[in-house]
C-alpha cells in the first residue's frame, strides 16, 4: 500500500492477479506485454518488453517522477478493476477449467 508502482515484468502469467491486485490498492502497473498481461490490465498498465532493460528502467523513472502520469494511472486502474469482480474472475477460472 505504500509503494508508489507496482512492476511485474514476467515472462509467462496464469491469469495476472498480481497486478489486479496492485490497482484494487491504487497502484500504477507497470507489467510485461506478455501473455495475458494486455488484456487484463486494458488502458490501465504501461506495458514493456520485459528483455528490454531500457524500456523497462524509462517506464519506472517515468511513473517515479511524474505524480501526474502515476495519478492518472492510478485512477485508471480503479475504473479498470470494475471488469472484475468475483463472479467474474468464478467464470472466467471455470471457461479456462472447462477448456482444458
């Protein structure tokens, strides 16, 4: 909670419940743009090649020392997570379940 961004550059991710769980806390995410990490965070994350130091160090300094990028980050986040709720992460856990 006291972080000022949340970074997660994974290289294979289940379903990105860590960065869901760092914008229900008001976190910017800076993420992988991996795997599912796209379409789980929507507008709300900065996506980076997660090979890519440069890239990944840029996003950091940038979410670190711009209050007004962090922010609105932040801001959009919380409007992103209303896509998740617990009746929809039950059905979403059940189709992936039911695919296999």
């Amino acid at each position: 909670r006291q972080a000022q961004v949340f970074v997660f550059p994974s290289f294979y991710e289940g379903f990105g419940l860590p960065p869901l769980e760092a914008m229900q806390y008001n976190l910017p995410v800076i993420s992988s743009n991996r795997t599912c990490l796209p379409e789980i965070l929507g507008d709300a994350g900065m996506l980076v090649d997660p090979t890519d130091l440069s890239s990944l160090t840029t996003a950091m300094m940038k979410v670190a020392t711009q209050p007004t990028v962090r922010n609105q980050m932040a801001k959009i986040g919380l409007e992103e997570m209303k896509r998740y709720d617990w009746d929809t992460f039950a059905n979403i856990v059940y189709r992936i379940i039911n695919s296999v």
